[in-house]
C-alpha cells in the first residue's frame, strides 16, 4: 500500500513538472509573438486605404494577426482625448512597436515613448512637426513614411483644366501640422504662377459648411491640402462647390472619388504598403529608426473625374485624358 501511495505521488510530481514547463513554454511562445499597435486619427476612405497598405505589406513579410503577431488597432474618430488613450493603451499592453496613421496619431504615440520604435503613416513633414530630429537621419525612435504631395504639379493642373482662374481657396484644418505646411507650400505653388489665394481654415469638421459657403463667393476653384478634418467632410465640401459652379481640387487620390475634380496624388493604398514594409524591417532587426531615413513615395498619379468635369462644365484635355487614372 505504502508503495502504491509513493508511486501515485511520484507520477503526480512529474505531471505536475511536466504542466509547468509546458506552461512556460507556451508563455515563451507567446511572449515571441510581436504585439504592434497601429492609431489612426479617423476614418475616411485616404488613413482607411493606408491602414490596409500596412495590414497587406505586414502579411506579405509573414507577420499574420493572430498567427505570427498581435495587432492592436485603435481609431480615435477624430477624438484629441482618445488619441492619448489609446497611446497610453498600446504602453499597457506593452507594444513592440507602434504605427502613426496621420500626424496627430503619431505625435500622440511620441507623446507616451521615447523607446519604443515608432513608425509614421502619411506625415507629411516629420521634421516640421516635431517628431524627428532631421527626416534624413531621425536619430530617435522615430521613423516613417511622408505623404508629402506634389503640390506644384497638383497647381499646373489646375491651371490647365481652369485657365481663366484668377482666385484659388485653400482650405484646411488649422489644428493638422501637415496641413498648415501644405497651405503653406499651395500658397508658395499659385503665386508662382501668378494665381491669387485666400485661405480659410476650420477647426473641425462642423465648421465646413459655413467657411466654405462664404469661400465659395469668392474664388474660382478650391485647393484641399492631405487634410483629415476637411477629407471627413468632404461630402459636405463638394455640395457647396457643386452649387456654386466652383472646381474642388484635392490633394488626396479618394478625395477625388468623393467628388474632386482632378489631382497629382499620391496612392494612399502604396503609402501604407511602404510603411508596413518599413515596420516589418524594424520588427525583424534588419533596420532601427534612428538610422532609417524618411521615406517618400517617388511617382504622382494623375487622377480625374469627368463626371464632375461635365457636371461643371469644364473640359478636360484629350492628352491628360490619356494619362490619367480615371474615376468613375
């Protein structure tokens, strides 16, 4: 009996060890798993195209949700204090890396960590809002890709399909580093060719409609910036313009499905593929932030709408026509 009661506790004992390290080594590969938090500002179909760039190009390198990693995605809707929270969320739940998707995001995310590695989605200008020491050499722990646009291609475009244009809106959130920065550089592109501005900007989305039904009396076209306060009311925008006979020129390719006329614009789907594939690479140890320069998408895609254009009455050249991505 005595033996029997010994040989239960031993078989028990090494049950009993062989759960622990079972355990253990279920906790080890769980551990091994990357957890990687991405924030986006809001949605809107430009950040919702980006998000899934990022999501494609991640799979793409083998890092599968659920699988070979984590992914915790937070959208602030617009929210300044959700973006804090959920920056603060993806600290809790101890982030091996994170992702901006717009300017916000990202300086909320730098706001909670000078450690770990973050990469930003579309911001236009890392250095001019604070986030890098130099978009050549970051030297943090920050790093990205810029969606900075071709503005003065975007403007020869408008001075091709509008000729007679003396007076072009530029509108745009004055609470979006980014935006400010494009304004600027719109501003720099019209006088160049001898087009006069005024520039309205809002403080957020239920400001659209009235700061562009009083633009709308007073220009001949309307520039739009990569702006997320705008794009989200970008349905409202093209009502008012719609009315008024007056061209919408946006900077962003789906602002243009929305209703924009024409753009040279960058195609925000590839700029999410650039910054899962830039994310992949720190995740895997084959780059660090510090030294990971800035990246920008090289080419422009020429994108109109004929629809709108004959809902305006304006007539779009047969040689742009041809080259053009076309929205239908």
């Amino acid at each position: 009996m005595k033996k029997m009661i010994g040989f239960i506790t031993v078989l028990a004992l090494i049950l009993s060890y062989a759960f622990v390290t079972e355990s253990k080594k279920e906790d080890q590969k769980k551990s091994a798993i990357p957890v990687v938090g991405v924030l986006q500002l809001t949605s809107h179909p430009a950040l919702d195209k980006i998000y899934e760039g990022i999501v494609d190009a991640l799979k793409e390198d083998g890092f599968i949700d659920g699988k070979t990693m984590v992914l915790d995605f937070q959208n602030a809707q617009g929210d300044q204090s959700n973006l804090k929270t959920m920056s603060e969320r993806f600290m809790t739940k101890k982030a091996d890396i994170m992702v901006g998707i717009a300017t916000p995001s990202a300086q909320a995310l730098a706001n909670v960590s000078s450690e770990v590695p973050i990469v930003l989605g579309a911001v236009t200008d890392p250095k001019g809002a604070g986030l890098v020491k130099d978009n050549q050499h970051p030297g943090g722990n920050i790093t990205g890709v810029s969606d900075q646009t071709p503005v003065e291609d975007q403007f020869n475009l408008i001075k091709t399909l509008v000729p007679e244009a003396k007076k072009i809106g530029i509108i745009y959130s004055s609470s979006e580093d980014n935006s400010i920065i494009q304004g600027k550089q719109a501003a720099k592109a019209a006088k160049k060719l001898g087009l006069e501005t005024i520039t309205a900007t809002v403080a957020s989305t239920n400001d659209v409609s009235q700061i562009a039904t009083n633009l709308a009396t007073q220009v001949d076209a309307i520039y739009v910036p990569a702006d997320n306060t705008v794009a989200s009311a970008m349905s409202t925008l093209v009502n008012i313009t719609d009315a008024a006979k007056i061209p919408v020129f946006p900077a962003v390719d789906t602002m243009v499905e929305e209703g924009g006329l024409a753009t040279v614009g960058l195609n925000q789907y590839e700029l999410g593929k650039m910054t899962g594939k830039m994310t992949a690479r720190i995740l895997k140890g084959e780059s660090k932030p510090a030294t990971t320069p800035i990246e920008y998408l090289k080419t422009g895609d020429k994108i109109v709408n004929p629809k709108k254009a004959q809902e305006l009455g304006i007539t779009i050249p047969q040689d742009i026509l041809d080259s053009a991505i076309i929205i239908k």
